[in-house]
C-alpha cells in the first residue's frame, strides 16, 4: 500500500490514496501507514513545501517495525518516479529556534529537512535510516538515546549556526555511519569538530565522504568526549581539509580499534602526514593503517595508555610463491628486482621475508625468528639481506639480486614474500630461486 502526501494537492477530500486527494502534511500520512509502507511525498515541478507548527514539533510514526519501517519518499507526481533533486521540503515554524524530533520506526528518502536540531531518536534502541536527504540545521544532528543507529546515506549536511557547541553531529552511546555525504561549508570558522561523541561498545564509520569544507577544527573531525569501552572507528575514502586531525580522543580504551585508509589528500592523523592507503590492514586487539607521504611508509598503532596513535612502520607486502626447502645444512633464496632510481634501496626499504612450518608446535605455516631467516626485526634493519649486482643499465635503471640464507636444515614448503617500505616502483622477477 502507499499513501500520499502533497501541499499542493486540489482534490479537497485528503483521504491520502491519490495525488489528487493527497494527505496535506506529512503527519498525516505517518498516523495512517502500516509497517512496510510506502508514503510519496510530493517532489519535481512543484515539490511538497510544509511549515510545521510553532516550536518543537515531533513527527510520529507508530506502525513501522525494525524489520518493516515507514518509508517516505520524493516522489514525482508527473510519472511517480523517486526525485531526490527537487525534493519535498519540511521545515520547522522557526528554523534558527525550533527542534524536530522524529519518532518511530520510518526511513527519510530524498527528504529536505530544516530545523535548529535535528533529533532522530526520542526513545532507546531505535534505527533511522536518511538517504539522498537535505539536512540543515542551526544547532546540531543529536543522536542522544543509548544504543541506537544513524544511518546518513548520500546526504547533505549543512551547519547554520556561528558558534557551533558539539560540532554538526552528536552522538551520546549511538552507533553511526555516514556514506557518500557531503558536508557544506559552516558559518562557525572554528568549529570544535564534525563529530562530538560519548561513546561505548560503539561503531563510528565515515566513507566515501566530503568534508573537506572543514577547516581550523578546535579538537578534530571526531572529537570523543568520553569513552567508556573499547570503540571501533572507520574512515575510508574520505576527503578532508589538508593540515586537519582526524581523531581525538580524550582517553582511549583499552580494546579500541581504529582503520582508516584513502582520507583524501594532504591528510592528517592527529600529528602524523597521511595521504594513501599502502599495504593490509592487521587484525589484532588493536588495528594498524598503513599510509605514506610519498616518500616513506607508515602505519599507526592505536595506543590505550596514550591520546591517540603512535607511529610503528609497516610496509607493502607481496608474497611471491612457495619454495620447497630441504634439509640441508645451508640454503639461500634469491629474488631478482630492477629498479628505477638514481639512489640505492637501502636494506630498511626493500627486502624478502620466508615463512615456514614449525615442526614443534605444527602450527602450519608462520613467521620464523631463526638466525639467518629473512624475517623483518621490529625496527626494520635486515642485516641478514646482501645486495648485488651493478647499474649496468641506461636510464638509472639496477638490477639486483637480493638473497636471505636459510640454516637451520628445515625440510617444508616456504612462503617467500617481497616487502617494500618506500613510495618507489620496484620490478620484481616472479621465479624464485632456492640454491
């Protein structure tokens, strides 16, 4: 079923089942839907323009469910297609003083919404799901009830007020995701942060987003007031204002997690340079990211104890094949590489790595910490790798053969690997060579 809602609508007898005879605000058409219902909201030629009452208004929905919400559209009534560009528009009496709350279980799509704050949740435990809405407001977005879910899916985002308190967003112990959503430039020249959060047990991702209209935060994109227990926080695919932190957090918890990867271009995590994405991302009680400034590589591990990040090194990684190992006293394993480049790979930059099964604990394949292996010590010096070869090529080009010996007698197939830690192009020859 669907119900129909438009201020322009002729028909006089607003029963909500034609465009003709379209309910007149948006109410109305939330009081009468069932769950899983369809409500299409005048958009296109002459879109659906609705000022709400004076005050805080809350719009109510009592019939949607988790599993079937309301979903409310942008609807074109010349061939009822969904028209996300020019869109129904609902707007508080007095948009610089007036809230609007939204109650229930129902979706907003395509939607225009202007009010001083926005709150999508009056209740616990609830979800609301915008998507290609037009969002502006003089205060803030506040998702202030414990446990529930934001979803910001395509939407535009615009921050009226001069003196923005908690920044654009504030989340207290909600899980929030923003996709594909574009920030406008705020009138507050130093806006304490995008996002303002109190948060536990709680996920914040950001991606495929633009806020780079941001400038001179105060604390930083997300600033997290409190955190109680470990968070989980995501940032990928964004674009963000060069020089701008990314991340502060007041005390981390222990358990926390941090990825963020492809943040746009001359990016910051707290006082680390980022700009790409290099290499995997590790899976461990804490999360590493891996970026690079163009010149060298560098990952960051969250720290529980400390405010933030603290730098650790992590490189590019590519594994080659298998070798198979006898039981020799002595063996080597040679990659051979050429590149382009007037000045040397040092060992620190480039060098191969062998993993191998453990006979004792028959863990399967793993990394060894064997004298002679060539495994990469903790602080990226790997003596063990000897460099040959000469720059007998035009154009800077060198051509070596980087070897790691291998003395501990192991009968097994090995997992060699390739790993390089600088913003350089690297050929590296596929065959490996066991002598």
């Amino acid at each position: 079923m669907t119900k129909w809602v438009d201020s322009n609508a002729t028909g006089g007898t607003d029963t909500g089942d034609s465009w003709t005879n379209a309910y007149l605000t948006i109410q109305q058409a939330l009081t009468a839907a069932s769950a899983g219902e369809e409500i299409w909201v005048a958009a296109g030629g002459t879109p659906h323009n609705e000022t709400l009452a004076a005050g805080n208004v809350t719009l109510t929905c009592a019939n949607g469910t988790d599993a079937s919400p309301v979903v409310v559209l942008s609807i074109d009534p010349a061939d009822d297609s969904y028209n996300p560009v020019s869109v129904a528009q609902i707007t508080t009496n007095t948009p610089a003083t007036d809230d609007l709350d939204l109650s229930g279980w129902f979706n907003l799509c395509g939607i225009a919404l202007k009010c001083d704050l926005l709150s999508p949740f009056v209740t616990s435990y609830m979800r609301m799901v915008c998507i290609d809405c037009l969002i502006e407001v003089d205060t803030y977005i506040t998702a202030d009830r414990t446990r529930c879910s934001l979803e910001l899916r395509g939407c535009t985002i615009t921050n009226t007020s001069a003196t923005m308190s908690q920044g654009t967003i504030w989340l207290y112990y909600c899980d929030l995701l923003v996709d594909n959503c574009t920030f406008t430039t705020p009138i507050d020249t130093t806006p304490p942060g995008l996002i303002t959060a109190t948060t536990s047990h709680c996920t914040i991702t950001v991606k495929n987003s633009d806020f780079s209209a941001y400038t001179s935060f105060v604390s930083g994109v997300i600033r997290v007031v409190t955190e109680d227990t470990a968070c989980k926080y995501l940032f990928i695919n964004n674009k963000m204002a060069a020089g701008e932190p990314l991340l502060n957090v007041s005390a981390m918890s222990a358990g926390s997690e941090l990825v963020a990867y492809n943040t746009g271009s001359g990016n910051t995590l707290t006082d680390y340079y980022y700009l790409n994405y290099y290499g995997e991302v590790l899976d461990s009680t804490s999360i590493y990211l891996t970026g690079s400034d163009g010149v060298t590589n560098y990952s960051f591990l969250m720290d529980p104890s400390g405010n933030g990040l603290k730098e650790q090194v992590q490189p590019l990684r590519f594994m080659l094949g298998s070798v198979q190992l006898d039981a020799s006293a002595s063996e080597t394993v040679k990659v051979n590489i050429t590149y382009d480049n007037a000045t040397a790979l040092q060992d620190d930059e480039l060098w191969i790595e062998v993993e191998y099964a453990d006979d004792t604990t028959n863990q399967g394949l793993i990394a060894t910490t064997a004298p002679g292996i060539g495994v990469t010590p903790s602080n990226l010096t790997t003596n063990s790798e000897s460099w040959t070869g000469t720059s007998g090529f035009t154009n800077g080009v060198t051509a070596h053969c980087i070897t790691s010996a291998i003395s501990d007698g192991k009968a097994c197939m090995a997992r060699v690997y390739v790993c390089l830690a600088k913003d350089q192009t690297v050929y590296v020859c596929p065959e490996v060579v066991v002598d």
